[in-house]
C-alpha cells in the first residue's frame, strides 16, 4: 500500500506554519504500523482550484454528519442520500482501523500524553 500525502486548504500563513512545524512530531508520535503510510511533509493548496481538496471536504462533512446523526441515535442509514456512506463507514477494516486509533487516544490520556 501507497503512502499519505496530506493537502490542506490554504488558510493563511499562521495554521500553515504551525502544522508543518507540529508534522515532526505528528510523525513521531505514529505507531511504527501507521508511519509506513505517512508521506511527505504537508502542502497547501486552494480548494477553488485544486479538486481533490473539493472532494475531500465533502467526504469529510458525510462523515461528519453520519457520525453526528449515529451519535443523536439516529440511523445514518435512514436518510437515502447517506446509504452509501454509511454503508462504507461500516466496514470491518474502518471500524478497526477506528477502534485502535480509539484504543490509542485512551492508552494516551491515562498516560497523560494528552
């Protein structure tokens, strides 16, 4: 499997500094596992002109809004524009791949890493 590349939407010079000097650490901090995948350092690019950003903010509000939806305990699954979604959000490597990084988070804070 490939590596990760991570674009960001241009927002100003500020939160563009302060993620390529946290990326280090960022990468630092990654299981052994999950550092295979990490790519390159960060870039940033205007999502009205670069699609992928355009794609990925709206993958990333349907992911929002299902696990907002699941979370009020309504079935994401119930609205038809999200079937699809829903359908993929439950798939066995997602729900592993977010149940470790929730495993992670929860070793973390009763370290006091966070």
């Amino acid at each position: 499997m490939g590596k990760i590349d991570f674009i960001f939407d241009e927002q100003g010079d500020e939160p563009s500094a302060l993620i390529q000097a946290d990326f280090d650490k960022f990468k630092a901090a990654a299981t052994t596992d999950m550092r295979d995948f990490i790519g390159s350092r960060p870039i940033f690019r205007d999502d009205k002109q670069f699609v992928p950003l355009q794609a990925a903010d709206m993958l990333a509000w349907h992911i929002r809004r299902n696990y907002g939806l699941a979370a009020e305990g309504k079935d994401p699954q119930a609205d038809r524009s999200n079937v699809y979604l829903a359908n993929l959000l439950n798939s066995p490597h997602i729900i592993k791949t977010v149940e470790k990084a929730e495993m992670i988070k929860m070793r973390d804070a009763m370290r006091g890493d966070i």
